[in-house]
C-alpha cells in the first residue's frame, strides 16, 4: 500500500481551509482520516498516551487507516543511545498495540545536533523490539546530521531492518537507500504561495516515485552504500509535514490523487 498524510490533525488553520465550517474538534481526526490515508503521532515525542487514546484513535478511523508514531525523545535525545532501553520498553509497553492493524512504523527522531558514532547506534538499534503483544513492530530512523550520510550508516539500517526516513526540501541530508521493507518519506517544502503547497507538476514527481518505490524499484538518485535494495513490494509511508503547514492537507489530498 502507498499511505499519504499530514503530522497531527489538531491545527487552527486547517478549520479554515481543510475542515468543513462548525465540524467540533473532538471529530476532526474522524474527518482527517477519511480524506487521508496516514496521519503521523507527534505528540508521543513529547510526552506519554493513555493506552484509552490509542485505542480511541483506532475506533475514530476507517478501516485501513494506519498511524506512525514518534518515538519518545528521552530515548533519542541523549548522548549515549545505548542506554535508551529503558525508555524505549516504556513506550512500547504504553499501550501503543491498541491501535491494532492500525499501528504503523514507529519513527525515531535524532536532533540535528547528534552525529554519528557506528557503535553507540548500532546498540541503538538493537534494542529496538520486533514484537510487542504478539505484534510485529517496524522501525524507521530519522536523522538530521551530515555525519550519517555515509555507507556504514545505511549498511547498519539495513542489517536491522530499519527504514531510514527520507526527509526531503529541508535543510537536513537526503539519504535515499531503502533499507526496510518498507519506504518512509516527509515532504518539508510545502509553499504558502502554492494553492497546493507543491506544484502540480512535483506532485506527479513525487506520485511516480511512490509507485517505484511500492514495486520495489529504488530512488533514482546515487545510493550512498551503492547497493541497491532487493526488489520486491513494499509499503510506502508519505507525509506532508513542516513546511508551509497551512497548505499540507491539500497537498496530501493532491498526492492521494495522483497516485489514483
């Protein structure tokens, strides 16, 4: 499946321009969710759910609809990673399983500020847990310095399984190996002068590369570890995030489109 959306869904703006006039705010997700096919959880990086809300989530959406949560920061941000088990045990013992099949990759995100040391994250990643309640869990890793652009970084996510995030028009490096079996992109580039936030034309860009990816082909891009990613069908994960975040549902909406 290609998956499409937005981060969150609580945004005064969109009352204006995305969700219909005098819609309350305890329905908003239930109408997000039908014009999307994703949302991203960013309020699981700051700070812990109720297991009640994962599972309120889960009944507020339609069949098929998939969440992708962030990790908690107290397990990212910290200089030694090797001694994040205990905070990433606790999140995944949070109740995140009630979400069932809605549950989608768990994303990791580092600051911009940590570098890459192959051992500590290795450790990292291997305290990342596979199963939690009888469910497999997928992991991916977003990272914001220039240090992990290398080889060994992407042969280490693959060796695990771990998608490493694409995050694309921001500041941040691009890494386009797939590394999972499946693909995670944030488009970051939305614009406030374009009615739907990326051109038409790099909508249809970005609609194709999706398709590619989901066959099972790779970015058309140089490839830092210089071996492509075995090809078979994957899931694919896009959300329109940051950016000019008034203009992100449209642009998820367009993309959806594209893809049809």
């Amino acid at each position: 499946m290609i998956y499409v959306g937005v981060g969150g869904w609580v945004f005064e703006e969109w009352r204006s321009n995305f969700y219909p006039k005098g819609l309350p705010q305890k329905r908003e997700l239930e109408y997000a969710s039908r014009q999307l096919t994703t949302i991203e959880i960013n309020g699981t990086y700051y700070g812990s759910q109720k297991p009640e809300s994962f599972a309120r989530w889960h009944d507020e959406t339609p069949p098929g609809f998939v969440f992708t949560l962030k990790g908690p920061r107290f397990a990212t941000n910290r200089r030694v990673l090797a001694q994040a088990g205990p905070s990433i045990q606790r999140f995944v013992e949070s109740g995140i399983t009630r979400l069932k099949k809605k549950l989608g990759p768990i994303n990791w995100q580092f600051m911009a500020t940590k570098t890459f040391d192959a051992a500590d994250f290795e450790a990292f990643l291997k305290l990342l847990p596979k199963k939690q309640d009888g469910m497999a869990l997928r992991h991916a890793v977003e990272v914001r310095h220039e240090s992990f652009a290398c080889a060994e970084f992407v042969a280490l996510c693959r060796k695990y399984g771990v998608a490493i995030i694409a995050g694309v028009d921001a500041e941040f490096p691009i890494i386009l190996d797939v590394t999972a079996d499946f693909v995670y992109v944030r488009l970051m580039g939305t614009k406030p002068k374009e009615k739907l936030g990326y051109p038409a034309a790099a909508l249809k860009t970005w609609a194709k590369r999706l398709e590619d990816w989901q066959a099972g082909g790779n970015a058309p891009a140089r490839l830092l570890l210089g071996k492509p990613a075995p090809k078979k069908k994957r899931d694919v994960f896009a959300f329109v995030i940051s950016g000019a975040k008034a203009k992100n549902p449209a642009a998820a909406r367009a993309l959806i489109t594209a893809l049809k």
